[in-house]
C-alpha cells in the first residue's frame, strides 16, 4: 500500500453526490461495505493482479444506506490485490451435495493471494494525475 496526501482528505460530502461525481470518471464503489465506512476504487491496472487507486470514506451522520447520509473522505492510498492463477486449491466445501451447490453460490471467487501485493513504482504518475483530478472535481 503506498498512501498518498491530497486536499479531499478530511472533506464532508454527500455521499449520493461523491457517487454522481465519482462514478463518470470510472470509480466504483468497493466492496467490504459496512454501515459506518466504505471506499470507492478506481482500477488502474489488471497487471500482476488488480491495482487500485482507493478513496475510503466514512458516515459521519447516520449510516451509508440512510438516504441524504454525510461522508468524510479519509486518506487515499494505491493497493494491489495478487490473485492466484487457476483454480481455488482450498476451497471451503461444506458435507453433503445439498451444501456444496449452496457453498458454490457464494464462494464463487478465490481469495487474494496477497492482499496486500507490491506496487510497482510506474503507476505513481498515473496514481498523481488521478489524485489531480480527484481534486479539481471535488474541490470546484
């Protein structure tokens, strides 16, 4: 993870209008939601796993499926998350047909291998201008 300074930190907004205007310039909202904090992640690349350029947010007047909820923009940061090739070497199967159907439905993913990977130092210019253009778009 490789933390980066910006003006948005600390900033309050809506959180239906940080969407309208983060969703145009290709963030989506990240999962691990929880009631009281989530992140919105921009995909800067698929190579050697899947590099991001995150922006976690907490509520700080209700909860972040309360309509008309306030958030405050925390710290941005660039994460990769390295998945493992092929298939799952561990799944988690449940005894019984009946189980391994229902477990199939929902462990439909692998888990990262390293959630935490290396960042390679190439992505920073990028991971800059993104952080610019966070900026003029939530500070104008």
């Amino acid at each position: 993870m490789i933390i980066l300074q910006s003006a948005v930190e600390g900033k309050p907004f809506k959180l239906k209008e940080l969407e309208d205007k983060l969703k145009p310039l290709g963030y989506s909202i990240g999962g691990g939601w929880e009631y009281d904090h989530g992140c919105f992640d921009y995909k800067i690349d698929e190579e050697n796993g899947y590099t991001f350029l995150r922006l976690p947010f907490r509520a700080v007047d209700g909860e972040l499926d309360q309509r008309g909820v306030t958030v405050q923009i925390g710290t941005p940061f660039i994460i990769n998350h390295k998945y493992q090739e092929g298939l799952d070497g561990n799944p988690d199967v449940f005894n019984g047909l009946v189980g391994m159907n229902l477990n199939s439905s929902f462990n439909q993913f692998q888990e990262p291998v390293d959630k935490d990977g290396e960042i390679d130092p190439k992505y920073m210019p990028t991971a800059q201008s993104l952080i610019q253009e966070l900026e003029l778009t939530l500070l104008d």
